[in-house]
C-alpha cells in the first residue's frame, strides 16, 4: 500500500507504537535460504529508480549485493551491527563486492527515517550510510510512542537543525521517490519482507550471520 503524505502524518504516532513493541522481542532464529522467486536479472535489478543509488564498493566487482531493509525493522537492526560490520571490512573495502542499500520502509516511521538520511546524503553518499548505522544502532531509542524528540536529536547530530528536519520531512517529491523504490520491489522483485538480499540477482530472506554470507559471495567470486 502506497505511503502517502497525509497518511506519514496521521500514522506516525501509532507506527511507532507498533515499532516499539518489535524492537522488545527476542529475535527468533531465521533460515536463510533462496526465496522460491526465479533470480532476477542483474539488468532489471539495477535499472535506475526515482532516487540515486545508494552503493559502496567497486562498481566494477564482479559480486553485487543489494540489500532491502526497513529502518524499524529488528532484524536489520541486528544484521547492520553484527555482520555487515565483517561483510564490509572482507569484501566491500577489498574491493571484491559492491553494495547498493535500498529502501524498503514497513511503516511511516521507517519512512521518516529513511528521508532524513536521503537528506543528509544528498552531496555525500558516506553522510547517508553513517546515519542509517546510527539510527539503526540507536533504533531502540527512537521507534517508540514519542518518536520524534530523539529522531531530531539523532539528526542534530549529524548536523540538522530544527528548520532543515521539518522540511526534511515535509518533501513530498523525496518520501514518492522512497516510495517508488519499495513498490517496485514488490510488484517486480517479489520482496516481502526485510532484510531480503540480492547476490548477482538470487534473493535471499533473512538477517544472514556472516559465515552464511561468506559461504555464498565465495561461491560467486569462484564462478
């Protein structure tokens, strides 16, 4: 269903309640395995969307992962602090894999978050990445009843003030252009649910553990 405007605004609040009881659960154990969905060709999957790509890496590596996530979601939380950490330092800094984050929001509130990072990476990709690992790793602190308090300090941190968050969160054209991302995942790439991994056009569902991760990129560099 399409995040509009006036739903961002109406939700909010409730969104965020719902975010909060997630992030309290245990994480239950996931299976990562190959969805039942066919690969996709790479073609298809990079051709260009509503906002630019957000990517780190060789843009020549001759493995590519694409991943989907939700900035609410706990289970992405988990992945960006305990494997991405290791998937980086092995195979993105070594110039062996590039990797493209896209938006996948579940809610309004993921939404939000996922717009103040578009705006702090506007001339600086690096400036997006490192307030996406923020606001995950801090995700406890904002996806509650309140959500907007800790998401404007988070967000004066990374050099926001008052003025530039609420315009921000205002931009129509920004929260389509996230819109669009996670609407063509549905509709043409069959996500269903975060996080959802492409390697070389195979999707994968789950918060994959790195020797997971490992064992399928290897596999791809051999090939």
């Amino acid at each position: 269903m399409r995040i509009t405007r006036r739903e961002f605004c109406q939700r909010s609040a409730t969104l965020a309640l719902a975010a909060a009881l997630l992030t309290t659960t245990a994480l239950p154990p996931f299976v990562t395995q190959a969805l039942a969905a066919d690969a996709i060709p790479p073609a298809d999957l990079m051709k260009p969307d509503a906002l630019p790509e957000m990517s780190m890496g060789n843009d020549k590596a001759t493995v590519t992962v694409i991943e989907y996530a939700s900035m609410t979601c706990p289970h992405c939380a988990h992945f960006q602090e305990a494997t991405f950490p290791e998937l980086k330092k092995r195979y993105i800094d070594t110039g062996k894999v590039r990797y493209i984050f896209r938006e996948f929001p579940l809610d309004a509130l993921a939404a939000a978050a996922f717009m103040l990072a578009r705006c702090a990476g506007e001339k600086d990709s690096t400036r997006y990445f490192a307030l996406v690992d923020t606001m995950f790793r801090q995700q406890r602190t904002w996806a509650v009843e309140k959500p907007i308090p800790p998401l404007m300090a988070i967000a004066k941190q990374a050099g926001f003030s008052e003025q530039s968050f609420n315009a921000c969160l205002a931009n129509q054209k920004m929260l389509d252009g996230i819109e669009s991302i996670r609407q063509r995942a549905v509709d043409q790439f069959k996500v269903q649910s975060t996080p959802t991994f492409f390697i070389n056009g195979t999707p994968y569902a789950g918060a994959m553990e790195i020797d997971e991760f490992s064992k399928l990129i290897d596999a791809q560099l051999k090939s």
